[in-house]
C-alpha cells in the first residue's frame, strides 16, 4: 500500500479543482435561487456589472482585486476563493491517495456536486435533490469498480432511507412541534452513501459523520447561537474521506 505521487497527475488535478471549485460556487449560488446554470454569464452579486473572463480566474482574481468588484468596488465574498481552494485539495488528495484510475475518476466527479451539497447546506440549510439524483449512478459506479454486488447497496440504501422517514414521522407525532431529527436530504444521503460502501466502510461512515456532526453542532451554538445545524457538510465529508481512504481500510 503505497502512495506513488505523480507530480504531472497532481499538477493537472490541481487545475481541474480549481476549474470545478469556480463551477460549484456558481452552482451552489444559482440552483437554491432558481438561476440556470446556463443562464448567461456570472455577474457581481452587488452591482450586476458582467464578469469578464479576467475575473473569473480562480482565486487570482480575487486576490488580485484585494477580494473587491473590479467595478463597484464592494468587497466579493470570501467564498469565492474559499471554495476554489477546498476544491483544488480535493482534487490534488484525490489523485494521490486513489491509485486505481476508475475509481479517481469516479472520486472527482463526484466531489463537485458533494461539495456544492455542502456550501449549499451550509448557507442555505438545503440538500437539493438534482445533487443527490447526480451522485447516486456515480456511487453504484464506485460499488461496481471495488467488486460489491448492486442489489445488496440498493436494498441497504432503500432500508436506510426508509428508516430515517420512519423516525422523522415517529418524531413528527411524538413532539410534532420540534423540527424534524434528520432533515429530508439527510437521509436521503445516507441512504446514498450505502449505495457505494460495504457495510463495514458504511458504519465507519456513519461513526465519522457523527464526529464531524458533533464538531460541528458544538461550532455552530457557540458562533450562531443557533441549537440546529446543517448535518449535510458531515455527511459529505465523511462519506468522501471513506471513498478516498478505502484502499487503505483493512475492511
Ligand atoms: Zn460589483
């Protein structure tokens, strides 16, 4: 199990991330407000001028203008760069860690859509279903590349999502005024993480997004105040650490 760093592999998947970072924050604005992803060009979110391709540039452009609109001079959200730059590690961990070309190529893909559930969740306290609808084929994919068999993920994935309704309803009645326990989308990711992990791999899943949820639940109070947390960006990123770890899992 060693882990060979291919430094022109590396240098490429490091562009792609930040190709595909500019991507999700575009993505991750435009689908919760109902803005096609093909719908013209980006535009400062504060003055509406017209992006050229000048301030498109990942990262550099921001840093460039000292994280300012080029034109109304309002300060652009670090957001922009942020993203980018979380991408563009995905992507460079990814092409180091997968040795297997399928299954870093099915890893990449996927990382845009779960990072873009993340930010939107984050922001927005949403798990759009088109995300989860793009990712599910490309988690059979990976269950089919590492030798697992298809009706065993989809049964457990169906058993899963069904569970978690049934104890948000069984919630629902018990204290119908409390929110739900798990947010609809929450669910519906934990049942999509089955659909790639053998069951073993899939409860060090869920005891790693249970960490991450705790970590972030214990952030979130003390930044916000607020007792209810986005669960999605602990699920994510629990469920892309197991992908990328699992040629090194004894299990
Ligand atoms: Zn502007």
């Amino acid at each position: 199990m060693t882990v060979a760093v291919q430094v022109p592999l590396v240098v490429g998947a490091a562009a792609f991330g930040l190709v595909f970072g500019s991507f999700v924050t575009a993505l991750s604005y435009r689908l919760p407000r109902g803005i096609s992803i093909a719908d013209g060009r980006s535009r400062c979110a504060l003055c509406g001028h017209a992006l050229a391709a000048r301030d498109l540039v990942p990262v550099l452009s921001w840093a460039a203008h000292g994280g300012r609109c080029r034109h109304c001079g309002g300060r652009v959200s670090p957001r922009y760069p942020a993203i980018e730059l979380v991408s563009m590690l995905l992507f460079m961990c990814a092409a180091i860690v997968v040795s297997d070309p399928v299954q870093v190529t099915l890893l990449l893909a996927m990382t845009p859509p779960l990072l873009a559930l993340a930010v939107i969740d984050l922001e927005q306290r949403r798990l759009p279903n088109i995300l989860i609808a793009v990712l599910a084929p490309l988690l059979l994919l990976w269950r089919w590349r590492t030798g697992g068999d298809f009706p065993t993920g989809v049964g457990v994935a169906l058993a899963i999502f069904l569970a978690a309704t049934a104890l948000n309803a069984a919630m629902r009645r018990v204290a119908p005024d409390a929110p739900p326990l798990l947010g609809g989308g929450d669910g519906k990711l934990m049942a999509g993480a089955a659909l790639a992990l053998p069951l073993p791999q899939y409860f060090l899943f869920m005891t790693v997004a249970g960490l991450f949820g705790l970590t972030l639940g214990v952030i979130w109070r003390w930044q916000k105040g607020e007792p209810r947390f986005p669960f999605g960006p602990a699920i994510v990123s629990a469920l892309w650490l197991v992908l990328a770890a699992g040629r090194f899992l004894p299990f």
